[in-house]
C-alpha cells in the first residue's frame, strides 16, 4: 500500500473485531457465538453457581450436578460436541467448577490472612509457627483435627491443605488483583493440573 509517497505492507489476518462484532475471512458467525456465550455465562449463570459458595461449597455426590449446568452449557457452542468436557473448558477457557470453587477459597483466605476482611482470623486459622526446616511458606496453616467428617469440609478446615501447598511467591502477593494472577500461573493447587487459558476459537481444529 502507497500513500504520498510512502509504503507500507499490510499482513493478512482471517478475522478482525470492530465495535464488538467479529468478522472473519469466510463470513462464519460461530466465532461471534462463542464469545456471545462466555459473556452471557459468564455474567447470567456461573455467578448463581458460585454465589457465597464459602459458605455452602458442595461435598456430596449429589452436589455434582452443578458441575453437569456447566457441561451441558459448553455444549451449546457450536462446533463444541465433538470434544470431551475438558478439551472444552479449554477452548472455551474455563475451568471446572470444583477447581473454580477451590480457587475462590483461596482468595478469600488471602483476604482475611492479610486483613482485607473485617473477619477475625484468630477464629478461623491458626497460622504455622515458622519453622525454616519444614517446608512451606510464611502463611502456612494449622491442619485441625476434626471430629467428625461433616467438620472437615468447613471452609476454615477444607481449604488448608490447597492454601498450604502454594508457593512463598503466590501467598506474598501484594494485592489481591495479583495474588490471582500468581495463582492463575501456577499448577500447585486445585483438582487439576490444567492452567487457565485464553479462549480460542472451538472450531480451530
């Protein structure tokens, strides 16, 4: 391309994004629908999902079929059916709701450990007394023994074994905007090894 008296090469790109919408080389809207559905998800569905979830995280099997709103919503993206659930939560870049409960609960410790929260947390913690032969890092908790099993997945007892397994550089984030970011980087934590992604477009492959 030539304008007064200058050159410049253009690249060559399959779609482009103007005011929102997404045009692509071959006039195809599936990756319109696509985004349309993690926004509308994302907004309408998944925050009833995890609405204080602190405070009534699911530990029986008949919690799951939370986890089966979210299966069954990824299918309605078209081209999307042909995957499995993960290969899905991939390309859609979201995770399960197990691991984005878990995830949650960490941040809402890092809260009340560094108090961002007007919670006590002498009531709900006990923090390590740091010994530097053990490993682990600065904010390690106390593992409580509990009576009963219904006691074990309180939120002040369920969370302790992730929370203790993250590394010194996660938990001595400075703000909680970057604790989530050193947590969405690392693979220490949660039910899965998977890292978050970005979305791509489900019909790549």
């Amino acid at each position: 391309m030539e304008q007064d008296g200058q050159s410049w090469n253009l690249s060559e790109v399959t779609e482009e994004k103007d005011l929102g919408v997404i045009v692509s080389s071959d006039l195809k809207v599936s990756r319109q629908c696509s985004e349309a559905f993690l926004i509308l998800y994302k907004c309408y569905v998944r925050p009833h999902l995890e609405y204080c979830i602190q405070a009534w995280s699911p530990f029986l099997r008949k919690g799951v079929f939370m986890e089966q709103v979210q299966r069954r919503a990824t299918k309605l993206v078209e081209g999307s059916k042909k995957f499995d659930y993960d290969t899905r939560l991939k390309k859609l870049g979201l995770t399960t709701l197990e691991k984005w409960r878990i995830k949650g609960d960490l941040i809402e410790i890092f809260k009340i450990l560094t108090d961002r929260e007007k919670i006590s947390k002498q009531g709900l913690f006990d923090v390590r007394q740091h010994n530097y032969y053990l490993r682990g890092h600065s904010y390690s908790l106390e593992v409580k023994r509990s009576r009963i099993n219904i006691c074990s997945n309180f939120f002040s007892q369920r969370t302790v074994k992730h929370w203790n397994s993250l590394s010194e550089h996660v938990v001595s984030a400075s703000s909680v905007n970057c604790f989530k970011n050193r947590l969405d980087s690392c693979t220490e934590w949660g039910v899965s090894k998977r890292q978050l992604t970005q979305p791509v477009n489900i019909n790549s492959t």
